[in-house]
C-alpha cells in the first residue's frame, strides 16, 4: 500500500471524537481552502471494502466548513445547515482522498461551498453545504 502523503500536506490541526479513529488526517491550507487528505485503510472502509460515504461526507463538511471559516470575519464557529453529497466513482483501499473545497459565497451569517472528492486522481464525489456563523456577543459600550 503506498503511504506516500503529497507535498504540502502536514497533519491535520483540527481533532475531534468523530474523526480521531480516522487518523492519520492530513490538512492544506492554500490561503482560500482547506483541503482534507488521508491515505484509505481499513478504518476508513465499508463492508465492501471501499471507503464508506459516511465518512466521506463527514471529511468533505469539514473541510467545506474549515474552508467557510477562512472568509467568515468575526466567527466564532459554524455550524453546517445543510449539505448534499453525490457518488461519482468508488474510493478504494489504499487510495489518497482528498477533499479540494471551494468557498462560493460567503455572507455575513451565511456561507456557501463546493467541494470535490478525489481518490487518487478520479473524482469520487462532490458536495455542496451551507453554514451559518455564530458570531461573538459584542459587549454593550460602556
């Protein structure tokens, strides 16, 4: 199985419960996206032995809200208002997935991505999610 990661990748900065049985988790950041990366084992897999569409739901979210939370100012966090995935193509064992988002619109509560899903070199799937921030309180002028 290759394990080479690709150039840019380091590991990724966000840890969670949901996606610590996931890791290694790998993280770009290009400045306008994060990209979401890892290298398909065992754990990433169905009973088929591909990997699940939950997970790849789960990463491209992530990376889509991470990527909204780059352009939202003043944000304290996002939380997903919906999100839609369509399987393209089959992402097998030992295959580099990545999420590649794309912030599309971002607004002052609300924020509108795109994201493809690639393993290896084929596009498995793409997905499109809305967020909304949840802003700091501002302290009233004294």
């Amino acid at each position: 199985m290759n394990q080479d990661i690709p150039e840019g990748f380091s590991p990724h900065f966000r840890k969670s419960g949901m996606t610590d049985p996931w890791e290694p988790l790998y993280s770009r950041n290009t400045g306008d996206a994060i990209f979401l990366g890892l290298r398909a084992g065992p754990a990433h897999a169905n009973s088929r032995g591909f990997v699940h569409g939950a997970l790849i739901t789960a990463l491209a979210d992530n990376a889509m809200g991470l990527s909204c939370g780059l352009k939202l100012e003043g944000a304290t966090g996002l939380v997903t208002v919906g999100v839609a995935v369509d399987f393209i193509a089959t992402a097998r064992l030992g295959q580099w997935l990545e999420i590649r988002p794309v912030v599309l619109k971002s607004g002052r509560n609300l924020c509108f991505c795109a994201a493809t899903v690639h393993a290896d070199d084929t596009l498995c799937a793409r997905a499109n999610a809305t967020f909304r921030a949840l802003m700091s309180e501002k302290s009233p002028a004294s």
